[in-house]
C-alpha cells in the first residue's frame, strides 16, 4: 500500500497540482498527512482556498471544505 501511495504522489498527484487540478492538492493534503504534517498541512490549505473558490458550491463541496476545515485543526495540532 505505501509503494501505491508513494507511486500516485510522484505519477498523478504531484503532476496534477502542478497543472492547476483542484482535487490534487486535497488528495496531496491527505496523502502527507501522517508521514509530513506540515507539508501536508500546506496542501489542505491551498485545497481550501480552490474549494472556495468553486462558483457552485453544491453540497459535495461544502462537505469537503468542512472537512477539509477539520483535517487541518487536526494536522495543525500534530504541527506543534
């Protein structure tokens, strides 16, 4: 399962970030967490700010900022 984590992160996570793909940073902000709290953290807040910026906020993506709004006192507080 770790290769499969590691291999998603390098072949379509990172590549799709970098290209601007909304969910990628959510899925980065996810995959980082354990391993790179801070890092991970990093991602989840720029995972937000995408989110947030959806023009149609449907009750899937107000879900995902709730979410999103949880992972990151939780990630924060590992932070410290």
């Amino acid at each position: 399962m770790k290769q499969d984590q590691k291999r998603a992160i390098q072949q379509y996570w990172l590549p799709a970030e970098k290209a601007g793909h909304e969910e990628a940073a959510y899925h980065l902000c996810h995959a980082y967490a354990d391993a790179a709290p801070k890092l991970a953290l990093g991602y989840c807040h720029k995972a937000l700010r995408s989110y947030r910026k959806l023009r149609k906020a449907d009750e899937d993506n107000r879900a995902i900022v709730a979410q999103l709004h949880q992972h990151i006192s939780r990630l924060e507080a590992l932070a410290r």
